[in-house]
C-alpha cells in the first residue's frame, strides 16, 4: 500500500475524477478546431509553403542557391541539422529515463515530448538529404547491393554513423510513442459518434480491449522499449559530435564534444518541451494537468545542464591554452573577439548567463519568464551550433583563403520552412491525437479514504454517500494511494 504525503503538491489538480480525465483530453479530439488553433495552423502552413519554395529552388537550381562558398563549405545546413536533432533529445529523455526512474512527473508530459522528437528528427533529416546536392540519390549512403561497381558506403566515415545513429533513434522513438497512443485510441474509440472516427481510432487502436493480459504486455513492452532508449539518449548526440571531433579542424579536433553535446541536447530539448507545453497549456485549457510544479522540475534540468554546457565553453578554452597549439588557441581567441563575436557572445549570454535565474524560486514558476528563457536558451543553442561550425571554418591556415559567409534568401528560408513543418505537424498532431496521456495521468491521481479518486465535492456532492461512489472503476489502470 503507499501513502501519500499530505504536504506534496498533486500532480493533477482540480480534483478531477477518472472520467474527468478522459473527458477534458477526449474533448480537444472530439471538439471542433477553436480559432487559436486555427490562427497558429495558419501561421505553420504559411512557413511550410516557405519551405517546399526553398526545397524547389534547392533541388532545381542546386547547392549554389545557398550561402556556401570554398573556405565555408558548412554552415546553415549542419548548424541546423544538430540543431533540430538536439531538440528532439527531451523526448526521450523524457519518456525513457525519466520512466525507469520512475519520476511520476512525466505522465503529463510525454506524449508531447515524444511527438516533438519525431518531428524534430523528420525536420533534421531534411538538410543532409537536400545537401547531397541529388537527394533521389540518398539510398546511395545505405550498405545495399548494386550494380555500380565498387560503390560501397564508408563505414569509417561519421556521416554513415549519423545515418544508422539518426535512422534507430527514429524507429525506437516512434514505436515508443505509438505504444503509449493505442489506449488512448481505444478510449476515444469507445466515444466516437460518426463511423468515419470510429473506424479511424478502431484501426489505429489494433483492437486493444483493457484486458489484465494487455495491461500486462503494455508496462511490459514500454520497459523494454524504455532500456532500448536509454543508451539512445547518449549514443546519439555523440555519434553527432564525431562529425566534428573525428577531423583535424582546430576548434572541432576535441575529446570534450560527446559530453558536451549531449548535454547542450537535452538542454535544448527541454527548453522546446517548456515553449510547447506552455503554449498547449493555454490552447487546450490544460493548467490542471500541466501544473506549476511541472514546469519548475523541467527548469530545474534546464538549468542543470545549462550550468554543464558552460563548464564544457570553459574548459574548452582551457584546454586550447593548456595544448599549447598555436592553431587551436587561435581558433578560440578568433570566436570570442573576430568578426563573429556577436555570435558568440550572443551564445554565451543565452546559454550561460540567463538560465541560472532558475535559480531563483520566482522565474521557476513563472509562465511568463519560462516562456521567454525557453525561446532565449533555444536561440542561444542555435548560435552554439552556428558558433562551432562557422567560426571554425572561416579563418583556416591559410589567411589568403579566409572568407565570411551570409546566408542567403534560401539558407533562411530553409530554416523558417523546418519551422513551418515541426509546428504544422505539432498542431495536427495536438488536434486529432490525444496530446496527453490518459492511462498514465490516471495512475497519479490522488486518492483518499473516503471516495477513492480525489472527486470534486461540489460536482459529486449529491453522491458521496452512495455505494457506488466508492473506489474506482475496474478497468481503469489506477494505483490505489490511501492517506494513513
């Protein structure tokens, strides 16, 4: 039996009952699109549009239409690409670490951090594909069989460690996410009216019934997918890192990046967790299951591995020093005072310096101030990335060889187009799927040992002595927790 402590906060506020749960949930799937979803989904097709113009000029007219030139022959693309894969890092931190740590926290949030992993990852894959320069050709980076002679992929090659590393992420990811969605399915099944929704939700639901034996197969399936992801969270970002510490190139020749550039990832990622939820929380009426307490735990990591990302700028600098290279240490002094400083002070300003007022108890459960230091830590990673890549290239050892580079209409039209698709398909997403986890957020509902479920007294006032009032539903996935 476990107990519940009469001076922690709930995780579910309200008092909502079993059924409450599955009704404000189902609502936002059964209900018509309100205006402000309509407004965003606008805004997102509008930045889609931008992005199927710049992939037409990309793939028409070639790799030329970007910024790019000799010196500078990597910029928006990867800046962008480990951007969007950081992103993604959240959700599975969020769904599989989180869940084997048995942090009861998560339930509210983990279904919306698992779809933002994915998008994020469709959103990443974009730009190695679109830089290949014929992206019909991207079965060329796989290990098949073909009959154009000695053609083999690298496999000493990182970039073919990105493309199996990214490729697995994906899948675990994914199969993740859908395993979690077919209760909810089944439960928004049950409440279809027209036969267009009920045949949906029946065929994405795959029959799922509630029984005891299914129940069983689920917790079981999701534990062993949780150890699956686990290694992911680290491998990942590493794998990514490698593009970058395998080369010879000072400022990316360094042992530091795998650390580093996991935790920048989930630093990002959590950071776009908060802009999502924040904004989910005011669309769809959700402040009863997206509390303030959520959003301090998820500042509080933010800050943590905030706080490790400027450790790894620090020592960075120390060991360009302490190698005594005279090129490394150039390539240093050159990001923090060349022509990109604003760059790089712009990094360290968002990265560093804002995020330790988590520190303090008032911006933790502040919406507001969340809100803005979410968007500031994710541009600030943006300019990290921009940072490594950039001001690592344009200045190499030969000085008659430096150039600058500028994105051109393109380059930016690419970026604010990935956009564009990461909230198109975030927002379809919200609308015709359950943006919450019903099976889960009904196991952290506090109970008492008058009524079972914490039941609102006024809703339920006429009730509370009736036998059946008492306890909860059979076939509810509940964790009976009783006061002393």
């Amino acid at each position: 039996m476990q107990h519940v402590s009469s001076l922690r906060e709930p995780l579910v506020t309200g008092g909502k009952t079993l059924h409450d749960v599955t009704q404000d949930i189902c609502y936002q799937v059964e209900a018509k699109p309100n205006l402000r979803w309509m407004a965003a989904l606008s805004v997102a097709l509008f930045f889609l549009g931008v992005f199927f113009y710049s992939v037409y000029r990309t793939v028409w007219y070639g790799i030329g239409e970007w910024g790019l030139n000799k010196t500078v022959n990597w910029a928006w693309d990867i800046t962008n690409f480990v951007w969007w894969v950081g992103i993604g890092h959240a959700g599975t931190l969020i769904s599989a670490v989180l869940l084997l740590f048995r942090q009861k926290w998560r339930s509210s949030i983990n279904r919306a951090a698992e779809a933002m992993t994915i998008f994020a990852v469709i959103c990443a894959a974009m730009f190695p594909v679109l830089h290949m320069g014929r992206p019909w050709l991207a079965f060329w980076v796989f290990p098949l069989q073909n009959t154009f002679g000695s053609l083999w992929a690298n496999f000493n090659s990182p970039l073919l460690w990105d493309v199996f590393a990214i490729s697995t992420y994906f899948t675990v990811s994914l199969v993740f996410w859908y395993i979690g969605l077919i209760p909810d399915f089944a439960s928004i099944r049950d409440r279809a009216k027209g036969p267009i929704a009920r045949f949906s939700y029946s065929m994405l639901s795959f029959g799922w019934k509630g029984s005891a034996k299914a129940w069983s197969r689920y917790e079981t399936v999701s534990l062993i997918l949780a150890g699956v992801s686990t290694p992911l969270v680290l491998s990942v970002h590493t794998i990514v890192s490698m593009d970058f510490a395998t080369s010879v190139v000072p400022g990316w020749h360094t042992t530091i990046f795998p650390p580093y550039f996991v935790a920048g990832a989930i630093f990002s990622g959590f950071a776009m967790v908060l802009t999502l939820m924040l904004i989910t929380r005011v669309v769809f009426r959700l402040e009863d299951y997206i509390t303030l307490e959520h959003i301090a735990l998820m500042n509080k990591i933010m800050m943590v591995t905030g706080s490790i990302v400027g450790v790894a700028y620090i020592t960075e600098f120390f060991i360009a020093w302490y190698s005594q290279v005279e090129f490394e240490g150039y390539a240093f002094i050159n990001r923090a005072t060349g022509p990109y400083w604003w760059a790089y002070w712009s990094m360290m300003t968002c990265n560093v310096i804002t995020p330790q007022l988590v520190w303090l108890r008032r911006v933790r459960y502040s919406i507001g101030l969340t809100f803005v230091l979410s968007i500031i830590v994710n541009i600030g990673m943006w300019f990290e990335r921009f940072v490594i890549i950039v001001t690592s290239l344009h200045r190499d050892y030969l000085p008659s060889s430096w150039a600058m580079f500028s994105p051109s209409i393109i380059d930016i039209g690419l970026y604010l187009g990935t956009l564009g698709l990461f909230f198109t398909l975030f927002l379809l997403f919200a609308k015709f799927f359950p943006v919450i986890n019903m099976a889960e957020v009904k196991t952290i509902l506090k109970y008492t040992g008058d009524n079972g479920p914490t039941y609102n007294p006024k809703a339920h006032a006429a009730h509370a002595h009736h036998p059946a009032t008492h306890g909860a539903p059979a076939s509810a996935p509940v964790t009976h927790n009783q006061h002393d």
